[in-house]
C-alpha cells in the first residue's frame, strides 16, 4: 500500500531486492514500482562477502539517485543504510521489524551468539547514525534500541505495524462448527510451529473433529523446521499441512480462530492483523510484538509462550464456548479498524520519506 501511496503522490518507485523471480516482478510491477536487482544475502555473516555487498549497493544507489531510501528487516537495515549514507542519499528512514534470531535470548546464549549480538549492535548504532528517522512497529522494540543507545531518541517514531488492507481482509463470518484454528508463518521454530502441533494432538483427544491447519513452508532461516519435523504430526492426524498459499483469504475465512504462538520476538506480525481485521480471534504469546495485537478476554487470548498445556486450555475454551468466537471476532475487526488500517499506516510512513 505504500508503493501506491507514492505513486498517488506522483513518485517514482523503485523496489531493491536480492530474490526476485517473475511473479514477484510482475506483483511489483502491478503496484507501480520497477524492481531492481541487488546482490544481499538475506542470513548468515561474512564480513568480506557483506562489505563487498555494501560497496555494490552503494554504486547502485549512486546511479538510480533517488531522494529517500526506506529499509526493512535486519541486513537491509543496517547494509542498506550505510550504503544510502555513503551514497549521499538525502532522506534516510528505516523500519525495524522485529529484532529478529540474534537478539532472541530464548534461543540460548553461546560464545559465538554473544559475539554476533556484539558485533550486530555495532552495526546498528553505525548504520542508524546515518538515518534520519528510525521507525518502530512496537513498544518493546524502541525500548531495547534506546536503553541500548542503538538510535538517537530525535530519531524515533513508532506507527504500531504496517496495517493491512480494511477492505481486502474484510470481516468473514464466524465459523463454529466444526471449530478450526490456523496458524500460518514461515517453517520456523521460533514461530511455535511444534508446540502449536502438539496441542492440537491433546484437544483432539477431547473433541477429536477440531481442525488444526498449518500454512507456511520452510525458510532459509538457521532457525527452520524440514519436513520430518511436520509429517509425523501430518500423520498422525493432529494437524493439516496444505503447504503455501499465495492468498491467504480464503483460509482465514474458513477458520474459527487464528493461532501465533510464537516463542520468538516478532515486530507486529501481519497474520496476526489480517486475522483481526477478518474478525477472527486471535490466540498468540505474551512476547514481544505478539502481545500487542490481542486485547486478552476481548479480541482473543494471550498464553504463555512455549506453554503446550495452555495453549490447548485457550483452543479448548473457544471451542467449548463457540459466543466466544462470534464476540471475540467482531471486537478484533474493531480493534484492526482502529489500529490497522493501512492506508493511514502508508500515509504516515509516505510522510517520512518525503516530508520528514
């Protein structure tokens, strides 16, 4: 919604990325921007092969000379915005959303992991030197960047998530019977996908005709699941693994609530968004990013992460109190209609890079 923005406002857009195929080309180019190609690898740390991608995105930036750059996601963040600096770029916004593995305390602490979290906040208080303003998508997320020094507090502006489209994920009506939860996400650990497994296995030994569909495939991400991770759960018959969809309306629409329970930081997860905005509960964790998209008892329920027992306790109380799917739903759209719409999201973050 943002590239529509601008060019609503009679700006050129360019969208720089290191994976586009032909049917992300062709969605950017339906949206008006012409994409670009750039050479970043989206994980991992070798500091030749990352100084040699910023050099590159400097000479690249240096020749499209465009007026402002907006960056997301860790590497961009931090490569993206030494480069625009060097490359005199006039307006300089980033966008944190989440802080992503490294800074995750809950994947453990070893020698190796310190040393990275060392070195990635030295990239970030050198990259966001260089930006004009640093944008947040929740609470927690600000707080650990300025106790941390990592961003001038002038810098900072939090719009709490990026929004989605009001009329694209339209309300759906509740659907109770039979009850089905949905999580979607990438394949990852992190994002609860095994405890979410196991839960389902331990309601359906008490209403064995709940569905627990699984949406999502694996990720490149150190932090992915492989396949033998999920097709034991497959069949055992405690959850549905259709795979990826590419819109993920229709599955939203035939859910009774949607589940995150992510044991990892998040920025403000967009399924979880889209979810309300469909007036859908929401079950997720009491981690960051999570918590800020469920009032609890209103438009869902908050657990406790890596808590099996209680995320079974949440799917089993909507299920054995079906009003609770119907209220809950219709206060989450309310809730999306005053904190996520999109168009407002786009038009602040437009204003960032054009206005200041």
């Amino acid at each position: 919604m943002l590239i529509e923005e601008l060019k609503r406002r009679g700006h050129r857009v360019l969208a720089l990325a290191p994976d586009w195929d032909d049917a992300t080309r062709r969605r950017a180019g339906a949206l008006g921007a012409e994409p670009v190609d750039i050479s970043l690898s989206r994980t991992g740390l070798s500091p030749r092969r990352d100084a040699l991608d910023v050099v590159r995105l400097t000479a690249t930036l240096r020749r499209l000379r465009p007026d402002a750059v907006l960056t997301y996601f860790a590497k961009p963040n931090v490569y993206g915005m030494l480069a625009a600096r060097a490359a005199g770029v006039k307006r300089r916004v980033a966008m944190v959303e989440g802080l992503g593995f490294v800074f995750d305390s809950s994947a453990g602490e070893s020698g190796r992991r310190k040393l990275v979290k060392l070195l990635a906040r030295g990239l970030y208080r050198a990259a966001f030197a260089g930006a004009h303003r640093v944008v947040f998508l929740n609470r927690d997320d600000q707080a650990f960047f300025l106790a941390g020094r990592l961003v001038a507090p002038g810098k900072v502006v939090n719009i709490g998530g990026i929004g989605v489209d009001l009329d694209q994920f339209a309300p759906a009506p509740p659907v109770t019977d039979p009850p089905t939860f949905l999580l979607m996400a990438r394949l990852l650990r992190g994002k609860g996908v095994l405890e979410y497994a196991e839960a389902a296995a331990l309601v359906k030994e008490r209403h064995p005709r709940a569905r627990f569909v699984l949406l999502g495939d694996f990720d490149a991400n150190p932090d992915s699941l492989a396949r033998e991770d999920i097709e034991p759960w497959v069949a055992r018959g405690a959850i549905e693994w259709p795979g990826h969809v590419e819109d993920v309306r229709g599955m939203l629409a035939a859910a009774s609530a949607f589940v995150l329970p992510a044991w990892c930081r998040e920025g403000l997860p967009r399924s979880s968004q889209e979810a309300s905005a469909m007036a859908k509960p929401v079950i997720t964790t009491d981690v960051v990013g999570c918590r800020d998209t469920v009032e609890d008892g209103r438009t869902g329920l908050i657990v406790r992460p890596r808590d099996v027992p209680d995320l079974a306790r949440a799917m089993t109380r909507l299920i054995e109190h079906p009003d609770e799917i119907v209220a809950m739903g219709r206060e989450g759209r309310r809730f999306a209609e005053r904190h996520y719409d999109g168009r407002e999201k786009s038009r602040a973050l437009a204003d960032l890079l054009v206005d200041g």
